[in-house]
C-alpha cells in the first residue's frame, strides 16, 4: 500500500502538470480523489491494517492527497491565467478608435412639409393656433354658417360621437374660437388632424391633415386671398408653379373658390391620380361671409376677411411626387427612409 501511494502520488504530479486545460485537471481530480478515485480506493483497504499501520498508512495517505490537491490549486490558477491571456489577446478593443455613431430617427415627410409650410405662412405674418380633435357641432358646423340640411352633417360624412359632439371635419372650427375671443386685425393658420367618412383611395383618407388659413381686417379683398396663395405656392414648390382658380361654394365663404395645381404625376397630361383632368385640388378659399363674421361678435360692415383650407397630405404629395397618400401612413422604413 505504502509503494501504491508513492507511485499514485508520482503519476498524479506528472499528470497535472501535463493538463492543458481545466477540464484536463479536473479530470485527474476525479481520478485520483473522486468518490471511486484511486487514493480513496486504496484508503478504504485499512480497515484490514493493524492500529499501527492504519495511522502510518492515514498519514501517508494524507500527505499524498495534500499534495494532489496542493498540484491542482497551482496549475488551476496557471491554467485560468493563460485562459485569460487567450481571451484578451483574441478579443482585444482598441479604446483610442472613435465610438459608432447611434443611428437617429428622421422626421416623416408630413413633419418636413409643414414645417416648410409654417415657416411661410409665418414669414408673411401669420401666427399659430392649436385647436381640439373633438368639437362641438356648433363650431364645427352652426357658426361656420352650414345649413342644418348640409351634406357633409350626415352620418355618412362626419364621424359623431353624441348627437352635438364630433370628430372634427376641419380645422376651420378654431378660427371661430380665435374670432370670438381676438380683436382684429388677425392672421393665423391652424393646422392639426381631421377626420372625414372617406373611402381610402390614392387621394382620400378618412384621417388627414388640414391646414386652415384666417385674415380678418379693414377692406381685405378676395385679391389678396389669391396673392397669399399664390406666393404660397411658388415658396413652396416654386417659382414656375401653375394654379388655378374654380369657382366653388362654401357656406362659410363668399365668393368662394377652389385652387389647383399641375398634377405632380402626369404633368398636366391626365392619368389616375388627378382622374383624368391634369390639375389637382389642394385647397378651399373665399371671402369670409358676414354671417360667419356675426356669430363671432365681428362687425362685418367695419371688418372683412378671407379663409382658406388645404389637405397637408396633397401638398406633400405634390412636393415629393408621390402618387398614393396611403404610402405616407404604412410606416414602411423603406419609403421613409428616403426623406430628409
């Protein structure tokens, strides 16, 4: 047993010392001091030994695992260092390398596009006004002077929440509350989210923008609704930018019109998107009808003015050529992506 310990003691050294790796050594441990490893086999054979040899061969016994476990400690912590020494040599980061830059969202096409559309409006003196989604039919329909029997009241067209309270059709609702708490002379525009019972198609959505436009003031003419426009226009797409005028009717306007553009899809030429017809509707005007200017608390024998309406969706459209307003709210990164 006393030759057994020796010789166990010697090949366990050498084969500690040969491990190139952790599981290497612990598979010497198993080996040799494991539940079925070779010192604790050889240990459980003195309980046939004399009380004498019994305490020779336990303190032999000892030294011997003392040293195997002494070895494995040693090598154990060689192995884990050149481990580490690996790894930081295989994965090395060079600090002094300047840091990726975060990839940041862009704004949507329709943010760029008002954005332009503020700063015109504003640089020609007019100021912003925020207004409700969620309107009473008074503001949207009764002081705006529309019929009881107009059209665009029905179930059909306008999105009703309780019999006297809506969803917004237009923006127009806001330039009332202006009129009824502001003294003129005033200019705003409001832009903001409409709603409207539309069939989706490449123009029409039942969500959209608008952006109302209000002048109140001494001897303000119909003349100056069109300049107004027209340098609109021609800031925004410009200077060789063709409109046109129909005429139109609006409850709350008088005259009122209509204004065009070129189709930004077939130039003129006819196709799907402007139906054939070459131009494309992009806003609603007029004088302000005295009735409208009454129900605000405005003289309209002192006081005239004049409004206008346009879908921001079409105005972008026109701007980047794009011919499906349903591509503005599909949110696909690709079409996205390409505006900056």
């Amino acid at each position: 047993m006393t030759e057994n310990l020796e010789t166990m003691q010697v090949n366990a050294l050498k084969q500690i010392k040969e491990s190139q790796s952790l599981k290497e050594l612990e598979d010497v441990r198993v080996q040799y001091l494991g539940k079925k490893g070779e010192l604790t086999a050889v240990l459980k054979q003195m309980g046939k030994l004399t009380p004498d040899e019994r305490k020779i061969m336990g303190q032999m016994g000892n030294i011997t695992r003392d040293a195997i476990v002494n070895a494995i400690a040693e090598m154990t912590a060689i192995l884990k260092a050149d481990e580490i020494k690996q790894k930081l040599s295989s994965e090395w980061l060079d600090v002094t390398l300047p840091g990726k830059k975060p990839s940041f969202g862009k704004k949507h096409p329709i943010s760029l596009v008002l954005d332009d559309i503020i700063e015109i409006f504003t640089g020609m003196g007019f100021s912003i006004a925020d207004g409700r989604e969620i309107e009473t039919v008074y503001y949207n329909f009764d002081a705006l002077n529309s019929p009881p029997n107009h059209p665009s009241r029905d179930e059909q067209d306008t999105f009703y929440i309780t019999d006297n309270v809506l969803l917004r059709c237009h923006t127009s609702a806001e330039q009332i509350r202006v009129m009824e708490k502001t003294t003129p002379p005033l200019r705003i525009i409001s832009p903001g989210k409409v709603y409207r019972s539309d069939a989706v198609d490449a123009t029409h959505s039942p969500l959209f923008q608008q952006i109302e436009g209000l002048v109140v003031d001494k001897n303000v003419t119909f003349a100056q609704l069109k300049g107004t426009l027209q340098t609109f226009a021609k800031r925004l797409y410009g200077e060789n930018t063709h409109v046109r005028f129909r005429p139109h009717h609006f409850p709350f306007t008088e005259p009122s019109a209509e204004m065009d553009i070129v189709c930004f899809s077939c130039e003129g030429n006819g196709c799907n998107v402007c139906k054939g017809e070459g131009f494309i509707e992009i806003l609603g005007a007029g004088v302000v009808h005295p009735q409208v200017l009454k129900n605000c608390g405005i003289n309209p024998d002192e006081y005239s003015g004049f409004a206008f309406g346009m879908g921001l969706e079409r105005i972008v459209m026109k701007r980047y050529n794009i011919n499906d307003i349903r591509l503005l709210y599909e949110n696909d990164l690709r079409f996205l992506k390409q505006f900056s």
